[in-house]
C-alpha cells in the first residue's frame, strides 16, 4: 500500500464513526456566504496551513492556524488552504473553523474527500471549497463529487499527479485544475512533468500548481508555464517571517502578470 492507500482507509474508519454520530442531514451552515475562492482573470496564490507531513513530519510542535493565517493575510494571500486531516497531517475541522471566522480570505479544505457526506461536511464548518484528488476517485465518483459541490456552492480544486488522471479529470467541470508535482510513491518533485501537464489544462480552469514551490524563483517558473494558481505549504508554514516571504512571493506575481500585459 501506498501513503495515499493508507490515508484513505483511516479516513473511510473515521468517516464511518462520524456518520453514526452526526448523519448527514444534521449538518448545517452557520455561515450564510460562501466567498469566491479562484480570481479567475488573475493570479491565486494560496497560502495554505499545516502542522506537518507524512514525508516531512511535524513543521511546528506549537501550531497556531489562526495566528498563521492572519500573517498569510498580511501577506497578500489571496485565498487559504487548511488541512483537516488528523492523522497524518496533524490537522482538525477546528482548525478550518477556526480560520474561516477569523480571517477575511476563502477557504480550501484539504482533506482526502472520497463521499457525499464529506463534501456536506465541508459546506457545514465554513468551506468555500474543496480538493478532489483524481487519484482516490474513480471518474464517477469524481464527476459526482464535484456536482455535488458546485449544488452547495463550493467551488472545487481538482487535483491531478499525471496524464491519465488529467485525462480523466478534463470533463469534470471545476473552477481549478490543481497539478501536484509531488510523486505519491517516493515523494520526489519533478516540475517538468507539472509544467508538461499544464498545456493541457483548459484556458477557462485555473492551472493551480502544487508541490515544489520553495522558492519566489520557482513560482515564477511556473508562472512562465502557464499557471495562475499557486498553491504553497512547507515553504511558507516553515519561513521565518511569514508576511514577508508570503509578500515577496505575491509581489513577484504581481510584477510577472504587469509585465504580460
């Protein structure tokens, strides 16, 4: 079994026991507005927070999202990706909770969403959209999922790791198209096959790179390949000075996309 193999099941244990508990018709949104999450004629860089990682482990022993997510804000962050998966990324739906009534941004739940009910879920804590990763779905379930989104209002990030789950995923409609870089099996990055990826993504879906942004230099070179969406965890959750790495990247964005006019 893969990492990926293993996270699903833990989730699908854990879903089973939140089910009996809280069925699905019992959710509910506290939040009546749901924000746009993609700027779609312009860059989105999404500042994402997290605790830690299978490859990496824990980033920080003292976590705060909320204080993190505001320093992303000050940044220049243009939207939120939070973790809410506990057990290998360390994260929680408080988590998510927490941030979206604090900081005036959208929020991305990330989390390894493979049910109806997770999907209701994510609408009930205050999501404004959700990821499906292509690799634990099938074409169904994908095309299903991301309906059933878009029924809730939620916009939704699908992500890809290759050609033929971009292939499958090309119908689907969602508002981004997400390519992580990142190898599932042995956790190596390689953005040539992101950037190779990208030319297939369609104009009106916003190509949202993922994985491997640990530089301003390397957002710009994806820039350069056509995306417009930059997803980045380690290399913010990790720096020194958030606001100022988050601004330095945004700015260098901000510069890239004046000069393309």
């Amino acid at each position: 079994m893969t990492i990926l193999d293993t996270i699903v099941a833990t989730r699908k244990e854990r879903l089973d026991k939140k089910r009996n508990n809280m069925p699905e018709s019992a959710l509910e949104r506290e939040l009546d507005s749901i924000r746009p999450f993609f700027r779609i004629s312009n860059t989105t860089l999404i500042a994402e927070c997290k605790k830690g990682s299978p490859s990496k482990g824990v980033f920080l022993s003292e976590y705060d999202p909320v204080s993190i997510a505001c320093q992303y804000a000050q940044g220049g962050a243009n939207a939120l990706s939070v973790l809410t998966e506990p057990d290998h990324f360390f994260g929680s739906d408080e988590h998510l909770i927490e941030v979206r009534s604090t900081v005036d941004l959208p929020v991305l739940r990330k989390d390894f969403i493979f049910d109806l009910y997770q999907v209701k879920e994510s609408w009930a804590i205050g999501a404004d959209a959700v990821l499906l990763i292509a690799a634990i779905l099938s074409p169904s379930q994908l095309e299903e999922l991301a309906c059933y989104a878009h029924e809730l209002g939620l916009q939704t990030l699908v992500e890809v790791h290759n050609e033929i789950e971009l292939e499958m995923a090309l119908p689907i409609e969602t508002e981004g198209m997400g390519v992580n870089a990142r190898n599932l099996k042995d956790f190596s990055i390689d953005l040539a096959i992101a950037k190779q990826l990208c030319k297939s993504i369609p104009t009106k879906t916003v190509a949202v790179a993922e994985s491997g942004l640990k530089s301003v230099s390397s957002g710009l070179e994806m820039y350069q390949a056509g995306f417009r969406g930059f997803l980045v965890g380690e290399y913010f959750i990790t720096a020194t000075d958030r606001t100022e790495t988050v601004n330095q990247f945004a700015q260098a964005l901000e510069s890239s996309q004046r000069g393309a006019l």
